[in-house]
C-alpha cells in the first residue's frame, strides 16, 4: 500500500479513497475520491481494503476543484485536519 493508491473501502462499495497517510499503528488516512461537500480526510483500518479497478476520473480543463492526480494531496486540506488533530 502506498499514498496515492485507490481502494473500496469494503466488498461491493462503489465508492473509492485514496490514501493520503499511511501511520505505524496500522492506521491509514484516506479521503472519498470524489470532491464535493462533507469529504473529509479520514483514519480507518484498511483490514477490507479492496483495490479499485476503474480509472480515476479525468479532469476537464477548466475544473480546478477535482481531485488531485494519484500520489499527489492537498496539502492545505491534509495539513488543517491534522493540525487539529494534534492540537493541544
């Protein structure tokens, strides 16, 4: 597993993540693959991780708020949620 790569998140979701962190306890950050409202990052166990086959979405031209490219994050959105995190 590597940051950057696809997965369901369970058998049969039709959603996909992508890995944005991977953490030494086990834990993975991942975020829905798909922009919109209430897509977060995200700490789960990836015990059912089920690699995904399709292709990730093509960008247009002019759309400057799709996903970003496998391997690459949002470090803005990425580093905020983790900063709140780690806040004391």
């Amino acid at each position: 597993m590597n940051i950057g790569d696809r997965f369901h998140v369970a058998p049969g979701a039709s959603s996909v993540v992508v890995v944005r962190e991977i953490r030494v306890n086990g834990l993975v950050m991942v975020e829905n693959e798909t922009p919109g409202t209430g897509v977060y990052p995200y700490l789960t166990k990836p015990d059912h991780f089920i690699p995904a086959t399709t292709q990730p979405p093509t960008l247009a031209a002019h759309d400057e708020t799709a996903a970003t490219e496998p391997g690459q994050t949002t470090a803005a959105v990425v580093d905020s949620y983790l900063d709140e995190l780690n806040a004391p």
